[in-house]
C-alpha cells in the first residue's frame, strides 16, 4: 500500500503558474447607485476594535518579542470565543501555517497556553508545519485552493520572512507583489490574514508605530491593520499601538509578559520606549550615498552602481537609504532622474516625492 500524501508531495506537485501568469478577469465597472443598492455589508470583527473577517494583519516586533506565542493566543481565543488582550472575539475557525518552529515546539507552546487559558482542547484550531518544504506565497496559495471544504475565520502565517525567500524585502514591487498573494489567499479562505512580522534593525523608539516594520514601505500601506509591539523600558513590558485602516483608531495599551501570554496592565508607564541596544556603527548611511550623486541627475540604477563602485554598497541598503533621502527631501525624483534637492525646486508639487516609512534623522543609518 502506498503512503499518503503528504505537505510535501502535495507543494512538490504543484505546476499552476503563479497568479502573474495567468489570465486575470476584472470586475464589471459599476455605479454608485448599484452598490449602495447592493447587498455588500461590513464584514464582522474578529477582534474587536483591531480587525475584521477578509482583513489583512501584521503584527510586528523585535526579535523575541513574543510575537509567535501572541499569534498562538490569538488562535486559542478566536477558536473559542475568549477575549483576547481584553478585547472581544467573534468564535471562529483558525489556521496556523507554521513556517519556523518544529513541530515539537509549537505542541508544547499550544499545551502551555491551553493552560493558562484554561482550554482543555481548542476544537476549531488547524495546523499546516511547513518548516523544512520548499514555500513561497505562490505555492502556499496553489496549495489552499486545492483543500476543499476549508474555510476559515483567521489564518495565520508566521513568519513572513519565509515567505519572501530569496526577494528584496526592500523592493516595493516584489512586496507588491507578495500582498497581492495574500489577497489570493483570502478570496480562497474567507479569512482574516494575519502575519507576524519584524522590526527594521535599528532604534525603534524614535519611529512612528507604522514605520518600524522592517522592509518596504508597502508593509505601511498595504495591511488592513498594523499592530506593533514594543517593548518599554520596564523589563517584560509592551505597548501595543495599533494603525487600522477600515476601523476607528483605538489608544495604544500596555501589556505585561506573563508566560506563556500577555496580561493587559494600565498601570505600566507607556510613554518609556526601550531604546535599541547599541551595535556596531552603521557602514552606510545617507548623507554617504547622497554625496556620490554629487551634482549629477542619474536614473536609480545608475546611481546604485555608482555607490556600488565608490562605497562597495549592496542593492537592499541602498533601496533603504534612497528612500530616506527622498522622504527628508534631500533628493527629489524628476523624469526618472534622481537629483539633489535645492530651495527653488523643494516645493515643486510636479516632483515625485512621497513621505517613506523608516524616515528618521536625515543621517538615518541602514547596517547590513
């Protein structure tokens, strides 16, 4: 008798062609009238006040921030209607697409939660380990659309840097890219996507809450919802600031690390952000890659192989640092060229000069 199939097999088999290959049939232009006629309605909170059913989701933090075991939370919650960081759950089903941690390690951390959130077994929770196969966005959606019968509330997918293998994080099209997946992803399922995501390197403390997820601006534009978690300098402590697209702003709250899962705490101070700990200095830096554009107007490529050639910078860390400078108005974007900014053109609203996430100081620093 042969074996069943297994993840593997199943991803292995996979021959569609991405979402980019095939034919795309767009929506029928419709008038205002027909929608406001229509039957379309909000779709219902999962997590009230934070996001709804269809929705996308980051959740980002350093490293070791307890991200993972809060997403594991979250699943226990919704699954069985249990308020998550004091704030109420629609019950629903729950998919955790775990892409990092072994098998072993995510049984023990759903029995430690199940335990301290007195669940004896969470009944509408589901699990796909694919650490160790061969994922990407586009196999992971040909791969849902062949599971029949399998809708879902909530899906997680954690982390997301196993799903960017090999691509620029700091690419805006390739990122575009991944989200338009992810949309896939949720057409397929009915689900609320949700991500847990890391910071930039870097001090967190002196970004806005939207700018501290590492990568593209994309990842600032694109998510429904965008719920950070920064630590404070009280040890074990976290503010959760929360950015929504399609629901009202809520005020940042303070959570106290209580193993295995986050306890809301009012009492801590949230206004101490804990600096990043200091590490080697930068080697590159804007004011760096602005000199060698000197005077000169260069499309982006070129003034990449320019700072390739005089400072030995690599494509990701330039990108970064480009964007910077366009966001502090050092350079500005005109015809595709790039170029110094000067007093007489700063206010031109015809330049291409859009505000980028990660902007700090104008010597804001990206170490490899």
């Amino acid at each position: 008798m042969s074996a069943p199939n297994t993840a593997m097999d199943d991803l292995l088999a996979i021959d569609q062609p991405s979402p980019s290959q095939q034919q795309i049939n767009l929506p029928a232009i419709i008038s205002a009238q027909q929608l406001l006629e229509s039957d379309v309605c909000e779709p219902p909170e999962i997590v009230e006040g934070l996001f709804r059913k269809g929705e996308k989701v980051l959740i980002g933090g350093r490293s070791k921030s307890m991200k993972s075991w809060a997403a594991i939370d979250l699943a226990i919650s919704v699954s069985e209607g249990l308020p998550f960081w004091n704030l109420k759950t629609q019950q629903g089903k729950v998919l955790i697409i775990n892409l990092e941690l072994q098998e072993s390690t995510l049984k023990q951390r759903l029995k430690d939660i199940c335990f301290a959130r007195k669940v004896t077994m969470p009944s509408n929770v589901e699990i796909l380990t694919l650490r160790g196969y061969p994922t990407s966005a586009t196999l992971l959606l040909d791969y849902l659309r062949k599971q029949t019968n399998r809708a879902y509330d909530v899906l997680i997918i954690d982390p997301l840097y196993k799903l960017t293998a090999g691509m620029d994080e700091n690419a805006a099209g390739e990122m575009t890219n991944v989200m338009n997946i992810i949309d896939e992803i949720i057409k397929t399922t009915g689900a609320a996507v949700v991500i847990p995501t890391h910071f930039a390197k870097g001090d967190s403390s002196k970004k806005d809450s939207i700018d501290r997820i590492s990568g593209s601006g994309v990842f600032a534009r694109d998510p429904d919802s965008i719920i950070t978690i920064t630590g404070l300098e009280e040890d074990k402590t976290f503010i959760i600031e929360a950015n929504l697209r399609s629901l009202p702003p809520i005020n940042p709250f303070t959570l106290r690390w209580d193993f295995p899962v986050f306890q809301v705490d009012p009492s801590i101070d949230k206004t101490k952000i804990k600096p990043a700990k200091s590490g080697r200095p930068p080697k590159y830096t804007v004011d760096q890659i602005v000199e060698v554009l000197g005077n000169e107007k260069l499309k982006s490529a070129d003034w990449l192989a320019k700072c390739s050639v005089q400072i030995g910078i690599r494509k990701s860390c330039f990108h970064g640092l480009k964007d910077i400078a366009k966001a502090k108005k050092l350079v500005v974007h005109i015809g595709g060229y790039f170029q110094q900014s000067t007093s007489n053109n700063s206010d031109n609203p015809e330049l291409d000069i859009r505000t980028s996430p990660g902007s700090g100081n104008s010597d804001n620093p990206i170490t490899l």
